[in-house]
C-alpha cells in the first residue's frame, strides 16, 4: 500500500513538472505577443504555434528533468538540492530554448532578448520551484509523522548499533525508518540489540533477509575501520544494486575526508553509499558515444577488416572469426566476436590464457594479437549492447570463478558493461594466468570507482598510444 502511495505521489510529481513547464511558456508565448502588438492579444489562442509550444516544449523539459533528476521516489529527496537543481536545470533549458526557437525572431532591440530570456527563465524556474517544494514539503510531513515508512535493516549487534536505534527511534521527527530487524555481525553476542527488535540471523543470511522481508534500506552500524566485516557486507549488498539503500556509521576519519554528507539537518549522521557509478546524463552520453564511435570504425575501418580477414584465412585452416562466451554486464553471457589469431582446437587440453610467443597462435595471429587487430570485431558487441569501449575486459566463467576464490571483488567490475580496452589493459594488458589477472584486476576496480567521460577519454587516448607503438603484448 505504501510503495503505490509513493509511486503516485512521484508520478504527480512529474505531471506537476509537465503541467508547470507549460504554464510557463503559455504565460511566455502571452508575454511575447503583447510585446509585438497589445491588439493580437486576444488571437493567442488562435495561433496553432501556442498550441504547439504547450505541448512540445513541455515534453523537451520532462526529457531534460529525466536525464538530469535522480527522482525515482520523492520521499528520498532533499528540498535543498532539489531547488538548486531546479536552477541550474531551468537556465540550461532555457537557454537552449533561447537559441533553438527565440533568438531569429524579429524585435525592435537587443533588450527584447535579455527581457525574453529572464522572463521565460522566471517564469519557468518560480513556477517549477514552487511546485516542487510544495509537493516535496507534503512529503516530508508525511515521512516525519511516520505515515510513509521504510522497511529498515540494521547490520550489527554491539553498542554502535543500539546507540543508532534509539537516536534514530527518539527523534520528534521520523525520517522514515521502519526497523524489521538486525542483523548479528559479532559472532552471537546480541544481547544489545535483542530486547529492542528480532534477531534475522546472521552476515550469510543478509540476502535472503532483504528479499523476504522487502528491506527497502540497510544501516551498518559497524565502524568503517573494521574492512574485514565490511568488505563482505558491502559485497552481498551489491547484489541488489539501486533497490535497496546502504548507510553506514562513518568514524572521525570518514568526517575529516568530507565524506558524510547530510540530506536532513536532523537526521542521524550516516555515510549514505551510492551504488550509482555514474550520473544518468553521463551513462547515456557514454552509450551515445559507444554507437556512434563504433559505427563510423566498422565503415572506415572496412578496407582493414576485409585485408584482417584475408590474411586470417590463409594463415590456417579454419573459421575467419572466433566466438567465445563471456561473462557481461550482470553476470549475463554474451558471444564476444573476434579474429581468429590461433590454431583451431587450440583449448583441447580446457581453458587456458594466452602468453608471450605462445605457439598455438598462427604468426598472423601474433601480429595482430601485437596491434589488437583481432579484437576490431569487438565493435560489433558494442553495437549490439553487449559491450562498451572503455571497461574492463570480459572474462570466461571458469577464470572468473578462479579470481573469485582469491578475491571476491572482481564481481564489483559486472556492474558495467565490458570494455574493448581498459584502464587495467593499458597499465598491465594482457594476462598471462590468474596472478597477473588479479594484478589488473586492481586498475579495473580503480577504474569502476572513478568512472568519469573524461577518464574513459583519457584511456582512449592511451589505448591509441599502445597500438601505435606495438606494445598490445
């Protein structure tokens, strides 16, 4: 009942969104022809442009709102940020507006314009602002009276986690928390805790906890410090991505790097740990650039993957191209396609990695194993959204069940697509067997916690670099 109640309430809130925007250019398109004409007023409504604007450029800021707001459910949001959002976000659109549509229209002076850019602009964004802080005061009420509520885990059982409860259950104002029950982390020793709310069970219990019990938010309330007991906590949390929230106590250290960042002035001091790697704007423009980038290669390219597959197919007996599976973006397999640069039936003997002067590889297949001619097809992944060009390069199931063993943490690098080249290809390129694997492995962690357009240019870059210069290993 509560989870529709919220989908309502944030599906009104982007109705309010759609309804505000087109008040705004209708005050606007108002506004522009009592500048032209006093009398041509009244022939607003029958111009079909007004008609046209209402509904168009409305749809044009839902498509902005949505690509820039994080807004999946209201009652997760801060009025501050969201105000300022909403400035930032009115002046772009409306300067794209000011450009696309206003600018060639015909005016007496250039004061025209500055008065029509700050009218649209005030219009739009007192408009949409007010909207939004009404809706978003409602629902803040709302979670501070406890009518809305989320079904809450706490991770711990010691001191630490008693002190956080009843911060969190003596507070005038609720933020919502809905404690189903705790998590033990120390072993059996509950008896902080075990008055207050039902034991679950324990760390290896935590995932099916969250499913049966529709846990909505998870507090660890151990000290960051203890990275033994958090680091396979935050590796089972990662299973359920965005669905469920993770907040942990920080320590004094956590406080000094700036780390904790507070959304409510009275709420509990909490780490809140975002399993968003990049900002939505930046994911689309990042897949845009995957098309777009491997489209154009596969054209130009062409001439070179005709030449690729000659040599390839004189150089052994066999298929031109080599399909492996592969382990993709959530743990999905996906055919990965590449030049065949071996022997057929070179994994007779099972899996194996490739190493320097490897004799299963044809002397073409060395070359172009020496540029990555081979991995050229890898494009057409791209293309088909099985693949990015920049992320860490997929692996087989039976050498990533090898990593696991030793270090858990590779499945962190599923949560985004593979990648033609990498940050770990680049510093340490191929792999020879499982040690140097983990050894990349720590760029490509490095590369999932800092993932940025500019970092994915930058890799680019030097992959560009490594090919020119031969080093492809």
């Amino acid at each position: 009942m509560q989870r529709r109640l919220r989908q309502r309430d944030t599906l009104l809130y982007g109705i309010a969104d759609f309804a505000m925007a087109m008040l705004a250019w209708a005050l606007f398109f108002l506004y522009r022809k009592t500048l032209e004409d006093a009398a041509l007023t009244a022939e607003v409504f029958q111009d079909p442009n007004f008609y046209l604007g209402v509904l168009i450029v409305p749809v044009g800021w839902v498509l902005l709102y949505g690509i820039f707001d994080q807004h999946t459910d209201i009652y997760r949001m801060s009025r501050l940020t969201t105000l300022t959002q909403t400035f930032f976000l009115s002046f772009l659109g409306v300067t794209f507006l000011f450009f696309s549509l206003i600018l060639d229209d015909v005016v007496r002076d250039y004061r025209t314009y500055y008065n029509s850019f700050l009218t649209l602009f005030g219009l739009h964004f007192f408009l949409t602002a007010l909207s939004r802080m009404i809706l978003l005061t409602r629902a803040s009420r709302r979670l501070k009276s406890g009518l809305i509520t989320f079904n809450t885990l706490l991770v711990g059982g010691n001191q630490n986690a008693l002190d956080l409860y009843w911060d969190i259950k003596n507070r005038k104002k609720g933020l919502g928390n809905k404690f189903i029950g705790f998590v033990d982390t120390n072993g059996g020793s509950d008896q902080f805790m075990s008055e207050h709310m039902p034991l679950l069970g324990t760390v290896q219990d935590l995932g099916q906890i969250i499913r049966s019990h529709e846990i909505e938010e998870v507090i660890i309330a151990i000290e960051t410090s203890e990275h033994n007991r958090l680091r396979g906590i935050l590796n089972i949390l990662f299973d359920f991505g965005e669905q469920v929230l993770v907040k942990i106590i920080p320590d004094m250290y956590d406080i000094l790097l700036g780390t904790v960042k507070m959304n409510h002035v009275y709420g509990a001091v909490l780490i809140e740990i975002r399993q968003e790697l990049m900002p939505k704007w930046q994911r689309m423009l990042k897949r845009l650039i995957d098309v777009t980038v491997s489209a154009i290669a596969l054209v130009i390219l062409s001439p070179l993957l005709l030449y690729t597959a000659i040599r390839v197919r004189l150089s052994s007996p066999g298929p031109i191209f080599f399909e492996q599976e592969r382990i993709g973006l959530n743990g999905q397999p996906f055919k990965i396609i590449k030049f065949r640069s071996m022997y057929v039936d070179a994994e007779h003997m099972g899996p194996q990695l490739s190493t320097d002067n490897d004799p299963r590889c044809t002397p073409w297949g060395a070359v172009m194993r020496k540029y990555r001619l081979d991995e050229v097809p890898n494009f057409w992944n791209v293309l088909s959204g099985e693949m990015s060009l920049v992320g860490p390069r997929p692996e087989r199931q039976y050498f990533i069940d090898l990593i696991i063993e030793q270090n858990p943490h590779y499945k962190h690098l599923l949560k985004v697509r593979p990648g033609i080249t990498s940050w770990g290809q680049v510093k340490y390129g191929y792999a020879s067997n499982v040690q140097e694997m983990l050894q990349r492995l720590r760029f490509d962690l490095l590369y999932i916690e800092n993932m940025t357009l500019a970092l994915d240019f930058k890799i680019m870059f030097y992959t560009v670099l490594v090919l020119l210069q031969g080093r492809g290993k």
